[in-house]
C-alpha cells in the first residue's frame, strides 16, 4: 500500500517541487584554525548572548534557525589554535563555559567578562551568512 505513495513523492521531485527554502543565520570559519563564536541580539524580553560554538576550519553551522527576526545580530569570535578575535564596539556579557545571559549591563558585577561584539547589519533579510576570514587569506571567489 505504501508504493504509489512513494511513486508520488518521487515524481513531484522529478517535476520541480521542492521544499521552502530555509531562512537560518549561519557563520563559517573560513581559516585554518578551530573558532569558538558568542552570539548576541535582542529578542521579545531584552538583550540576549550565548555562546559557545565551536566550528572547525572551514566549517560553517547554524547559529539560529528559521527566519531572523531582527535586523541586528552581534559576533564574537576568538582563534583557539593561533589566539586573535574578531571583536567589535557592542559590549555584552560572556563567561569561559558554555552561556546564555540575558542582559548587556554590569557583566563584571554579575560574575562574567564583557567583551565587545562586532554587529551584523542583515538588512531585514531572513536568512543571512557570516563568513569570518583570515586577514592574510584572501576569500575563495564564487564560480
């Protein structure tokens, strides 16, 4: 009984159908080092960071899936193998381990570092991509 059910499905693929096209923001790690990434924005109850994800050379991972609600999102980024970061003027709360902290004020006071957080500008666009560089290594050019 399963069978022309399955005849159907494969069909509608072989005549066009496809799914909705996904809206996520993703960040890939276009270096030869292993990144650890904090993110932050602003949600329905205030300012919001979390963090930790760990992404291998040349790797990319979704950081929020589904469609961006915002139009501002935050990044702070540091090399684990050769050490630098990728930092920016907004300052938010982040601790060593794995974290979700709800606010931007008093970190220190509150047991946490405060680090600056480079923004991200999508444009009210729903789906978006970070690609984090190396400074001495040229972007790979789109065919």
């Amino acid at each position: 009984m399963r069978r022309p059910f399955l005849v159907l499905a494969l069909l509608a693929l072989g005549l066009g159908f496809s799914p909705p096209a996904r809206a996520d923001l993703r960040l890939c790690n276009m270096t030869q080092s292993r990144v650890g990434v904090a993110m932050g924005y602003r949600d329905a109850q205030g300012w919001l960071s979390e963090g930790w994800w760990n992404l291998k050379p040349n790797d990319c991972e979704t950081m929020l899936k589904g469609a961006l609600a915002a139009r501002y999102y935050y990044v702070f980024a540091q090399d684990y193998d050769r050490g630098g970061e990728w930092g920016g003027k907004t300052f938010m709360c982040v601790r060593d381990k794995e974290f979700t902290i709800r606010g931007v004020e008093d970190c220190l006071a509150r047991g946490f570092d405060r680090v600056g957080f480079f923004e991200i500008d999508t444009g009210e666009q729903k789906n978006w991509t970070v690609q984090l560089t190396d400074p001495t290594r040229p972007l790979p050019r789109a065919p």
